[in-house]
C-alpha cells in the first residue's frame, strides 16, 4: 500500500515556531523582571480622590456603591511584604516570622509565584495571608484597561494554580499611603474594585527598597502614637538582607510596646478575602504555571543551543577550510598517472528523459576513452527515451529497456549488461566533461579502491534558484567530499558521476533497493566491505538541477529520506574497525551532527535572531548570524576560486545563508517526519526535471 505523504509538516513546524517565539516574548518581555520600586514619582493632580479616601484608612473598598476607607484597630500592626515570594529571601523571613510567631500579609507576583509556586504555598500553611501585587508588578495607574484585566487574571490564575484558593486583596504596584492617591491611582482603583478587588496601601513603609540600615528601616517602619498600622516591607525585589535583620528588632520593640500582630484583614475587621478555586480553576491555573516554567527555560536553552549551533559551525567552517586545503595539496603532489587506465563501461538509468539522454550519450562518447561502453537502461519511460537513445547511431551504446522497477534495478540490469571491470555510473540529465572519465578510471589503478566519486556542477546556472544550487555544490558538496576523502571514508559516490569496480560492487551484492538513497547506501556498503572510496575533483559532470521550488522540494526530500535510511542501516559501523571503523567514527558522526542536528537547530536560531532583532531584547544572535554569514562568504569564495568558478555569484552568499539554507532545513525536518510516519517518497517524480532542459556542456 503506498504511504500516505505527511502533508501536516508545515503545520507541525510552524507550530514549533510559534511555540518558540511566544515563549521568548513572554520570557524577555512578559517576563523580563519585576521593576524596582520607584523612587520618585511625579505628583499628579487628585481633585477626583474623595476626602474619605486621601484622609482615611488603608484599605479602600470600591466595590459596591460609593467607597469605603478601612483603617486598622488601635493597637494593632498588620506586617505586609511586597514583591515576593523570592527563593534566597521569602524563606527567611517566614523562619524570622515563625520563630516570633507573628503572622504577616505577603501581596506576591503573579510571575514569581508561577516560578516558586511552593513558596506560596508555604506561606498560606504557616498561616499567613496572601494578596496579589499583580503578575509583572506593573503600574496600573498607568496601564491600559486591557493590561490592568490581564494583569490581575493572569495573578489571579497563578495564585489560584499553585495553592487553590483566589484572593480579593490587592495591593497596587508603586502604591504608597492614602493621602499620596492621585487622580490616576483613583480611577485604576475604581477598575479594580468593578472587578471585585479590595485595594491596600500602608500607613507606614520601610522604604527598606532604599540603600538603609536595619535600623533606619525600624524607625520607618514603627509606629509611634498607639494607632494601628499597615508597614510595607519587601521580601523580593533586590537584596532584602537589611529587611531580615530588621525585622526581628522591629517585632520585639513593637511587642514591647504592647502591639499586637495580625493579618491584614483582621486588622481592618474583615472577613478571610481567601476562598477554594473550582477544579478548573486550579487547572488552568497549574497549565499557566506550565507554561511560564517552561519559558523560563527557553532562553538559558536558546543560549546554550546558540553556543553549540555556533560551535558546530565554527568547526565546520575550520574543519572544510583545512581540508580543502589539505586535499589540494595532496592532490598536487599526486604524479600523474602515464600507464593507460582500465577499458570503463558507462551504465545511464533513465526515466522519461527524452530531452537530455542523447547529449548524456554523446558526451560520455565524445569523453576520451574510446573504448567506452555505454549501456542506456530505460526504466519504463512512458515517453520517446529509448528512441532518443538509440538516435545516437554508434556500436559502442546499447539500449536495454525493462519495466519500471526504480533507479537500483535500472542500474544492476546495467551492470549486467556492461562488458567492463570499471563501471561508469551517471545520471541522464548529466554531461561528462571531457578527459572525467579517464581520469576517475585512472583512479582505479589503485587495487584498494573500489569506487571514485567525480566533482559534480550545476550545468543550467539561469536564474536564482539554480545559482543558489551551484554555489551549494561548489561550497558543501565539493568541500566536504574533499573532507571525507581525507577521512578515508566518503559516504556518497553521486549519481551524476562515479565510478565502480565490479569486483567491489559484487562484494556488496550490487546497487541495493533498501533506501532512497542508493549512492549512498553503496558508498557506505563499500566501505563497511573494507574498498576505499575516493574523490577526484577533476572529473568533472554537470547535471541539471531543479529550477522551482516544488522540483527541488522533492528532489531534496528524498535525498535527506535517503540519507536518513543510509545512517540507520549502516550504523554498526561504529564498532568495526578499518575503512568501516572510519565510516563509522569519523564520517556517520559528521553526517549527524551537520546534516542533521544542525538543520533541526537553524530554524530556531533564525526565528531568535529575528526576534531579538525585532524586539531590541538582545542582539546577539543576529550579530552571529552576521559573523557567520562573513565567515561563509569568505569560504565560498576559496571554494569557488579553488574548483576553478567565477566569484561572480558572491554576492548570494548571505541570501542563499538565510533563504536557501533554510529551505532545506525544512526538507530535513520533513524527511524526519516522514520517516517517523513511515512516508516514503518515490525515487522520480514528474516535477524533479524542468519540463525545458538544455542538455549543453558548461566549460570544465
């Protein structure tokens, strides 16, 4: 039955995307940190402020009809802490309070609740009271109504997750006494007290928010005249190291002064504001601490994924730099080869390529080896392929047509048929440069080699796309066979141009159908069987590449699909020793690690640049972006001036970095997602080839 194509992958990595921007916005901007307590603010007219309220209590309900101003017991002192819970301070005046048996109010964040949800609940069981101090400890005098709303759910939804219960106090950010209440403070009391919220302010503050002794914090924070009082204290917010050791001196001097210590509300003869959440409640609340748990984590992750994303590329970039180096050198210290190389038989699969088999034929004739062998494999074209084929009248091409049985059968039935002990393979879109041929069967020369991958380049160079192409062979594909040559392992022998002994394609049992990608899987099987596949960056074949998007898509698709099937199938490699030792430890791990690890990474470090960029947050990945993009455009200048190219396409480089790079990132991760929903795509399908090619030979 044929695979159903995961056509949701779109949708999957756009909602990874997402996910990971949200999570970035609500870390750096939601979450970017609670904002000191200012020290100064501008006095604001408060004409609108009712005299009952300037001159009243601390606690003012707004909530039903006119409003009401609550002031606290004579004798009484209601402790209250702002801006928490903290982890380094909250703990340690719960321990000052118990050890004086003091009960306090805490107004908490909503963000550090969701952080250390177990703080609060600590505080409730030691018999505490909780109020809410909003969820970013932002201004609601100055908040829009649609932030003050949000602002309050969002507290709201975190207290209500972490303890199950919900609150009507709230203390407003930036709040002081009831006489400093101006316009602005009055109309968000108003909005606040609709939404059913008491709002509390202080009779006497600390100010321990402010660089001061223990002891000046005490003298802020006591009352003097026997009246009740609201202190306002912090346990977040900055170093609350002189709020600790104040608070212990404050307590044992209003004691001794006959105070008594209370809640909030019982400070003011209110009922408990603290009420049980329904299951849902709690619920959504528990997801909202989730949620901001797991943002909390992603930049520290983004950071640390960016530093090994940067790390990779470094050593890459080094890694191909040195051995493109070293490979020429090698290369031209290597004699030329005087004896006459081994008679070279050419095996051409195709299907439905009518417009480019004859000058694929002419060429490899033309290529100078006289007696060539070519053998054309029509592989149930259902168009002119075989004719065209057999157009070109010369004894040394045979054409053997099957039917349709896919590019593995099409090229054993070649072998086959092929009268030689070298086997030239080479795709039909194809045109051997002339002198390629001998010079991959001089390698053969060589008894341990049993494959040699020519230098393969893009022959229709007309327009963007194929541009972008031509400088990914030049830069990643010719660099890093120079690479893996180095290595001793080269893990692909392309199907444009690579040649075989049969001894050594026997040894494997011949070209397999077990992956997609079959000039890999037998590169690999070579290797794994102890021959030597080698590189020569002098034969050259130039292919025709795909010119839209969905062409290249699917050609790229199946290649990844295929690279994927490869690594999994030859993974024992890992423990075997010798030219299989090297595939398995020197060129597997590469494979992963750039072909794949990197791709999966690229998309989430554009997505950071560009956030980061966007936002002013931070622009770090954008400038390594940047730094990056210089240091490709300098390698792909060495590539192209040392494969013999025109640096003319330069100047592509950073769009073919953004655009292009991430195209295909796209192809890996839907290559994984078809291999996950077990989707396998077809070896051709119609809209790989463009439908007008030109099968002309590009100067070598």
């Amino acid at each position: 039955m044929r695979a159903i194509s995961p056509r949701g992958h779109w949708w999957v990595l756009a909602a990874v995307l997402a996910v990971f921007v949200s999570a970035l916005f609500v870390a750096t901007s939601v979450l970017r940190g609670v904002a000191a307590p200012a020290t100064t603010r501008e006095q604001q007219p408060d004409g609108f402020v009712p005299r009952s309220v300037s001159g009243g209590g601390p606690v003012v309900d707004t909530r039903n009809g006119p409003p009401i101003s609550l002031d606290v017991r004579p004798g009484t002192v209601a402790l209250t802490f702002d801006d928490g819970p903290d982890p380094a301070w909250t703990p340690q005046i719960l321990r000052v309070l118990a050890a004086k048996r003091v009960p306090a109010t805490f107004f908490v964040v909503g963000r550090h609740v969701a952080e250390h949800p177990e703080l609060v609940r600590a505080q409730i069981a030691e018999g505490h009271e909780v109020g809410l101090h909003t969820f970013t400890h932002a201004d609601l005098a100055t908040a829009p109504v649609w932030q003050l709303r949000l602002e309050l759910a969002a507290s709201r939804a975190a207290l209500a997750g972490a303890t199950g219960t919900s609150t009507t106090l709230l203390r407003p950010p930036y709040s002081s006494m009831p006489d400093a209440v101006d316009n602005r403070d009055w109309r968000a009391s108003l909005r606040t007290g609709a939404l059913g919220y008491l709002t509390v302010l202080s009779t006497h503050d600390g100010l321990d928010w402010e660089v001061r002794d223990a002891e000046d914090i005490v003298r802020g924070a006591a009352p003097r005249d026997g009246r009740g009082a609201v202190v306002l204290l912090h346990d977040g917010g900055g170093d609350r190291s002189r709020t600790v050791a104040a608070l212990g001196q404050l307590i044992d001097g209003l004691k001794a002064r006959g105070y008594r210590f209370t809640t909030l509300t019982e400070s003011v003869s209110l009922p408990p504001q603290t009420a049980p959440v329904t299951p849902l409640d709690r619920w959504y609340g528990a997801a909202l601490i989730s949620l901001i748990q797991a943002a909390g984590v992603v930049p520290p992750a983004a950071a640390g994924l960016l530093y090994a994303v940067a790390l990779l590329t470094t050593a890459r970039l080094l890694l191909l730099a040195a051995a493109a180096a070293a490979h020429r050198r090698r290369t031209d210290k290597t004699p030329a080869r005087t004896p006459s190389p081994p008679r070279v038989s050419a095996v051409v699969p195709a299907h439905n390529e009518e417009a480019t088999i004859a000058s694929c034929v002419r060429a490899l004739l033309d290529g100078g080896c006289p007696g060539i062998d070519v053998v054309v494999v029509d592989d149930g074209s259902t168009d002119g392929t075989a004719a065209a084929a057999r157009s070109v009248t010369d004894p040394r091409v045979r054409v053997v047509t099957q039917a349709n049985q896919g590019k593995p059968a099409a090229l054993n039935a070649g072998v086959a048929h092929a009268e030689h002990d070298v086997i030239l393979m080479v795709d039909a879109d194809t045109v051997i440069a002339p002198g390629a041929v001998a010079r991959l069967a001089a390698a053969m020369s060589d008894p341990s080699v049993g494959a040699v991958a020519g230098n393969t380049k893009v022959a229709n160079r007309k327009g963007l796309l194929p541009l972008w192409q031509h400088l990914e062979y030049v830069m990643s594909f010719g660099l890093e066979r120079r690479l893996f040559d180095l290595a001793g392992a080269s893990p692909t022998v392309p199907g444009a141009i690579g040649a075989f002994r049969r001894s050594a394609l026997a040894s494997c049992g011949g070209i397999s159908a077990d992956t997609l990608a079959e000039d890999t899987d037998i590169a690999m099987a070579l290797c794994r069987a102890g021959w030597r596949v080698v590189y020569r960056s002098d034969a050259h074949a130039h292919t025709h590449v795909p010119t839209t998007v969905r062409g290249l898509w699917h050609q790229r698709h199946r290649w990844a699909y295929g690279t994927l099937q490869s690594l999994w199938k030859h993974r024992r490699a890992v423990r075997e020793t010798g030219t299989a030792g090297h595939l398995g430890r020197r060129t597997l791990p590469y494979l992963l690690l750039f072909q794949l690890a990197l791709p999966l990474a690229a998309p989430l470090m554009d997505a950071a640049a560009l956030y980061g960029l966007a936002s002013g947050t931070t622009p770090v990945p954008a400038i390594t972006w940047a730094v990056f993009s210089l240091a490709q455009l300098g390698l792909a200048g060495y590539a192209l001036r040392s494969d013999g190219e025109s640096l003319r396409p330069l100047w592509l480089v950073p769009l073919q970095q953004s655009l292009y790079r991430t195209a295909l990132c796209l192809v890996t991760i839907h290559a994984l997602t078809s291999a996950a929903l077990g989707a396998s795509p077809r070896w051709r399908d119609p809209s790989d080839t463009p439908t007008e090619v030109r099968a002309q030979p590009v100067a070598a």
